[in-house]
C-alpha cells in the first residue's frame, strides 16, 4: 500500500508539458517529476537523465521482457514508457509523483492505479498548438501532420480525464494545476 498521490499528467506533443512541469517544480520543489525511456532521438538542449533516459529500441525491450517498464506506449514511429522501480519507490516515500505521460499510457495507468489523478494539457486553439510544432523546427511537414492528426484524438479522448487545463499562460496553468492537486482528495 503507497502512501503517495500518483498524478497522470498528459497533453499532445507542443502543447507545453515540459515548459509547465519546470514552472510547477519550480513553485512546488517537493513535487517528484517521473522521467520517461523514449527510442526517439534526442532534440537540442536536451539531457539524458533530466529531459528523457534515451535508449536504443533494444535496451527498451530488454527492460519491457524484464517487468522494468510500468506502462508503454508507441508515439509516432517512437516508442515511450515509465521505468517502474523509481514510481513504486517514490510512492512508497509518500511522494507526489507527477508521470507525464501519453494518452495510451494514461488509460493503461488508470487500470492499474484507479485512484490516480489525470490532469490534461490543451492547447488555447489548434492554431496555436500548430504553430508551437513548427516554431520548434524538429518535425518535416509530414511528421507536423501526423501530430497534428494524433493531436485532434487525443484531445477528444481528454475528456476522460478528472481535469482539463489550457496552457494559455504558463503562470495561470500551473497555478490552476497547484490549486486542483491542493483541493482533490488523492488516495
């Protein structure tokens, strides 16, 4: 039995997850952010260990045969998953674990872990969340499309979730996550 709080925390790609979860941790430091195995390749800027553990598409298999991954799912040509020791470890402790995760991960969690939070990420317009993709300048026009089409499934499956922010200020989305972790019972 854990005595932590599990958070699912989900969005589609450009929405501004990891912008968010560095204000959240900043305003709330004793907040455990969970970091994801991906096969993708490693955008700039970003650490192996901080941003993603980035490993070979073998490594994730090996660790997947192992019982080592809590939940995976396939992005794109890309594989992602939750390494499953650190989550345990840290609800244990009594933590609050926040797992940015895919929406195929997040239901697989649910299952799992009923009493879990699921908080999702919308952009202001698809607009806007269009052009967040191509300002990043990582994706050609048919990966843009192609996340632009898993995009529009996503945000209708968002409606499963417990809550729905908009990240049309990073400042009001995190507070308004920090007032919905405060003020909801987490078992």
């Amino acid at each position: 039995m854990s005595s932590g709080k599990l958070v699912l925390f989900s969005g589609p790609s450009g929405v501004g997850k990891d912008t968010l979860l560095e204000v959240l941790t900043k305003k709330r430091p004793a907040l455990q952010r969970s970091i994801s195995l991906t096969t993708r390749q490693r955008r700039n800027g970003e650490k192996d260990g901080v941003d993603y553990f980035f490993v070979t598409p073998e490594h994730f298999q090996e660790l997947l045969s192992a019982g080592d991954i809590l939940e995976f799912a396939q992005y794109g040509k890309n594989l992602y998953g939750t390494p499953k020791k650190p989550v345990d470890e840290w609800l244990r402790e009594g933590k609050t674990v926040i797992l940015k995760i895919e929406v195929q991960g997040a239901e697989k969690i649910k299952h799992i872990y009923p009493q879990a939070l699921s908080v999702f990420i919308l952009p202001p317009s698809m607009e806007v969340l269009e052009r967040r993709l191509r300002d990043r300048g990582t994706e050609d026009e048919e990966d843009l499309a192609r996340r632009m089409r898993i995009a529009c499934d996503e945000i209708r499956k968002s409606e499963n979730y417990d809550y729905r922010i908009v990240n049309d200020s990073l400042e009001r989305a995190a507070d308004e996550f920090l007032t919905i972790l405060d003020t909801t019972a987490i078992q």
